[in-house]
C-alpha cells in the first residue's frame, strides 16, 4: 500500500459512480416547499449563476471554465434537461440536470441544492423528482458520480435510493482557487495549497 502525492496547486478526489439498472418501485413524493422549474436553452451566464451557487463549496468549476459555445452545445441540447430549484421566494436554490444524450440512460449529471438547506429532507423530495423525471420510457440505466470532495453524505444518500456503486477513480486536477474560478475561500474543508 503506498501514497501518490499530488503537486502542489493540485486537487485529488476520489470518483465513485453508481447505477440503477431498474426503475424502483413508485413511491409518495416527500413534501417540500420547494419546486422545480424547467429551464430551457438557458443562457450560459444564468446557467453558471446557478452552477456557482449550488456548486461553490463543493469545487464544481467544470461549467465555469468552459467556453460558451461549447457549454451552449450541451445545455441547449434538447436531450440535456435542466431545472432550477426554487424555493418560495422565487429563489433559485438548487439544480438538477438530466442528461439523455447517450440512447437508453440518464444521467444525473448535476444534482443538488445551497448548503443553507442540506439535513432538510429536500435531498429526497429532489431525488424523487429526478427519478420520476429521469425514468422514462426506454430508459434502462440511471446513473451518477460523487466524489470525496461533495458533501460527506453524499455517497450514502446515493446508495439508500437505491444507487448501487460500479467503478471508483481517481481525478486530479489544477485547483480552481488558485486560477480565480472559484474564491479562496470556497470548500474550506479542503486544503489549499499553493505551489
């Protein structure tokens, strides 16, 4: 057993990626106040005010550095379905992405709600929007990734819906704090260090 260091200014995370190779059984929709709104052909700054806001603490820049034109390839794209979470003010709290570009699966591409509401119970009711949303004629496969640097429950949350882990890797990469695509001060649960 050994240790692989990881150069200064760079970030490693471990990915695990996990299926549902069935549509579980119907079950109530939990309660929320929240509630999905479909965003269709948004424009990349919307899109990324968004990403940000829901992502920043847990590093997702993937989105942010992107160049327009080719972030407006997939979320234009009519099999890339976005929806924005948006609590009673009207405010834009939370996303879920479905991605159905690949014939007979979906994937849950971008999932989750601001730190303000994690332990709420809202995980659940938007994951049982996702499935009834994402569990749909001719799909045979719903599948995401999580990884060491998103919430620490999230790995569990995934496998008590149902999601069963199917492959595990390793990412690397420059840290976006030390770019400027994210603050300094996002996800201080993970240490920065400069090279």
């Amino acid at each position: 057993m050994g240790l692989s260091a990881v150069p200064k200014g760079q970030v490693a995370a471990i990915v695990t990626s996990l299926e549902m190779l069935e549509s579980p059984a119907r079950r109530p929709l939990p309660a929320s106040p929240l509630r999905l709104e479909r965003w269709r052909a948004p424009s990349p700054e919307k899109y990324r005010v968004l990403f940000r806001r829901v992502g920043e603490p847990w590093l997702w820049f993937s989105r942010l550095i992107m160049d327009d034109d080719r972030l407006i390839e997939i979320i234009h794209d009519e099999r890339d379905e976005i929806y924005a979470v948006v609590d009673a003010q009207g405010i834009e709290v939370g996303i879920l992405e479905l991605d159905f570009r690949e014939e007979g699966q979906c994937e849950l591409g971008f999932f989750g709600l601001v730190p303000e509401l994690s332990g709420q119970g809202h995980g659940r009711w938007l994951m049982a929007q996702a499935m009834a949303l994402g569990w749909r004629k001719g799909i045979k496969r719903l599948w995401v990734h999580t990884c060491t640097l998103d919430s620490p429950g999230a790995l569990g949350f995934y496998r008590r819906q149902g999601f069963t882990p199917f492959a595990r890797s390793v990412e690397t990469f420059d840290d976006p704090r030390l770019h400027g695509w994210l603050p300094r001060q996002a996800a201080p649960h993970v240490p920065l260090i400069e090279g």
